[in-house]
C-alpha cells in the first residue's frame, strides 16, 4: 500500500490548493474528492480574490492558465448606504495598488485547479479510507468528519440567504464594484467579462430568507425589474445571464482547528458573510500559513505532531476572527431601521470616505486576510 505523508479531505478549492502547495514540498499528498460531486458544477458565483490569494494561485500555475474573461480586475469600489449622499468609495489609484481585487469566475477556477491536480506527480486523487501522519480536512461548512472528531462548530445563522447569479448590462463596468447596504439587504454586482465583456457582473444580494424566496421565485423579468429598483438604474439595464442560485448564510467558527494528526482549514474551520468578500480568501491564506509551518518545521517533527498544528492556528486565528467580526458588524449595523442609528451609519460610511489613512487601512486588511 502507498505511504502518504498527507491525506486532504474535500477538494474545493481550499482542498485541491492545499495539495498542490503541499505537493511542492515533495509530500506524497491523498486527495479525497465527494464523489457525490463535480468539480465546481454549475456554481455561477464569481468570487472576489484579494491579492495574497491572486499570488497563491499564480505560485500553483493556476491563475495564468485562466482564460482571460474568467477573472476581471476591479480598479474601484463604490459603497451606497441607505441614505441619499452616504457613500464610500476606494480606487485603486487613491491606494497606490495595481487593483483592489480580482472578480474570478468560480466554476472555471475550480476546474483549472482540478486539471493541475491531475497532472500534479505526487498527488493521488482517491476515495480510499487513507492513513497518513496529517488528514487536513477541507470539507466546507457541514464538514462530516469535523462532526465526527467532536469538534463543535459554533454557528449563528443569520435568517439571511444570498442570492447569485450573472447578468448582463446595457452601461460598461470600467472595473467598478458596486455595492448597496440597504436595511437589511445588501446587494453586490461585481464587475465581469462574461458573458458580456466588459458589460457583466457576478451579482451577490444578500436578504432575509423570506424575501429571497419571494424573489427567487418571481419570473425573469420581474426579478431583473427587483433589480433595477434596488439599484437605480446606476448600473445599467440588468438582465439575467444564468440561472439563479442560493446559499442560506451564517458565521460559524470551530472550537477546535487542530489535534493530534489532524486539521482544518477553509470553511470547515470559518464561515463569514460574503458582504466582504473574504470567505475563500481566509481559506487560501490558511493554505498559506499551513504550508508555510509545515516547510519550516524541524526535520525531527511528525506532520501530525499537535504543537506543529498549532503554530498554524495562531497564525491564523486572529486574522481570522478580526474579519469575522468585521463583517457580522457591519451586517448588524445596516440590518436595523432605527432611524438614530440609520443617520449614524451613514454618516459613518460619509466620515470613513473623508479619512486617507484609515481608507488605506481598510484596503490593506481586505487585500490581505
Ligand atoms: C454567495 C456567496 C458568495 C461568496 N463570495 C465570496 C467572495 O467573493 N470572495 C471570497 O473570498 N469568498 C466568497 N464566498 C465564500 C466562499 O464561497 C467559501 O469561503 C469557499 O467556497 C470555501 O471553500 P472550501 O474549499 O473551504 O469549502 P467548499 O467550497 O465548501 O468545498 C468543500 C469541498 O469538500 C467536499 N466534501 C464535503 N464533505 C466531504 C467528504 N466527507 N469527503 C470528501 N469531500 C467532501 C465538498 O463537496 C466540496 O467540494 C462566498 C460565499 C457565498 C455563499
């Protein structure tokens, strides 16, 4: 029977890029895909990737080999509040970046990773029940073998579900991504090259459960008109591309990451709201870190040694919650219509928009997680 140094499993994208990071370091890596799955089947969501994320990837061969319509630069951000005038806006320009983020087209990215697993030499993809000294675990949020181990995953649902789906428009996108913090939805287009170059946008609107079905389940027209109205039109004329999908949302933090040959990593160890953006990107910079410990461990060390695993956990904790909070911040801020607090925020959002330093602050944590 083949000796592996690492068994991986769940290959999303946390899972196959952890074995292709690790497969780089000469580890004899086991794969262990759902075989209840495909590859990023038919997922019509585009995620935001920051640029430590964008490094991994073009570090792995896989970001360069993405055809050049699957991932757009964004140059600017613009942030609505639910007053007229409470704005915030960040370029890439006023941050002295190249971009302040990718728009990556999900499915395609999946799939390119897959293909590089493939060919990769020292990964073996299997279902087989493997023994190896470190089982990482990449299950995503309802993580079976993370149930198994004991590990409690504490959960807050939000009653929220968000919404994705590609669409189409009549007004160019110029590299800008649009966001909306209504009271309590919060509506994201983030500009894309298909299926419309230069015309599209990966649409993420977040709302509460009941009025996301209301609205998955109006025809096409009726939801683009939906549309329209919660944008104003600022966006152009907006017109459904794909089908539309959902994911009901929560913040969810394991209580345990590591313990003796095993550890999790992505969502199976974090969820956040998508309104930043940052889910996937925590995840690759858990790929990171973990791949980091583990080429500097002494050479004495076993991979599934504890102490090994928690250097990786310290790394990535604080991160880790700092963005948790962020985000379920935000989302509770803009989820009440208490007017006082309804000026407060806006006002906020106006006051940020006038502060440099604390812009250029911002923009390094979210280019960073
Ligand atoms: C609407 C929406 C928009 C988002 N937008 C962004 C964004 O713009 N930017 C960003 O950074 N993040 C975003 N996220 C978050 C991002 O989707 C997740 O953080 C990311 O997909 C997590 O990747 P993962 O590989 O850890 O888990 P998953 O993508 O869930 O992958 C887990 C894999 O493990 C497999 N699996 C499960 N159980 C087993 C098992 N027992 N054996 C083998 N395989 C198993 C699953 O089938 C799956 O393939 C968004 C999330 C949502 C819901």
């Amino acid at each position: 029977m083949k000796a592996y140094d690492v068994a991986i499993r769940g290959a999303g994208i946390v899972g196959q890029s952890l074995a292709l990071s690790l497969a780089r370091l000469g580890l004899q890596v086991a794969l262990r895909p759902d075989p209840a799955r495909a590859a990023g089947a038919d997922d019509v969501r585009a995620y935001a990737l920051n640029a430590s994320s964008v490094a991994l990837l073009r570090g792995l061969k896989v970001w360069d080999a993405l055809p050049p319509q699957a991932a757009t630069p964004v140059y600017d951000m613009q942030v609505q509040g639910d007053t007229p005038g409470s704005r915030l806006e960040f370029s890439a320009w006023e941050q002295r970046v190249g971009e302040l983020a990718w728009i990556a087209d999900a499915a395609v990215l999946e799939r390119e990773l897959a293909a590089a697993v493939r060919f990769a030499p020292h990964i073996t993809l299997t279902n087989d029940e493997v023994q190896a000294p470190l089982t990482a675990l990449c299950e995503g949020k309802a993580s079976a073998t993370r149930a198994a181990l004991g590990v409690n995953f504490e959960q807050h649902d939000y009653g929220h579900r968000a919404i994705a789906a590609r669409l189409t428009t009549t007004l160019p996108h110029q590299g800008v991504a649009r966001q909306w913090f209504g009271a309590p939805d919060v509506l994201a287009l983030l500009p894309f090259d298909a299926p419309q170059p230069e015309a599209s946008y990966a649409l993420v609107w977040s709302l509460p459960e009941a009025r996301a079905h209301e609205l998955l389940a109006l025809d096409a027209a009726a939801f683009e008109q939906a549309l329209m109205q919660a944008t104003e039109g600022a966006a152009g004329e907006l017109k459904l591309a794909t089908e539309r999908a959902s994911w009901p949302l929560m913040h969810a933090q394991a209580d345990a990451w590591c313990g003796s040959g095993w550890v999790l990593l992505g969502d199976a160890a974090h969820v956040v709201h998508p309104l930043a953006g940052q889910g996937l990107n925590l995840g690759l910079a858990d790929v990171v870190a973990l791949t980091q410990v583990i080429e500097a461990r002494e050479t004495w060390r076993s991979l599934g040694d504890e102490k090994l695993l928690r250097r990786y956990v310290r790394e990535r904790l604080a991160p880790t919650w700092a963005m948790g909070q962020v985000t379920d911040g935000l989302l509770r801020l803009f989820s009440h219509e208490a007017p006082g607090l309804r000026e407060l925020r806006n006002r906020g959002l106006s006051l940020v928009n006038h502060l440099s330093p604390l812009k250029r602050w911002l923009t390094a944590r979210a280019l960073d997680a």
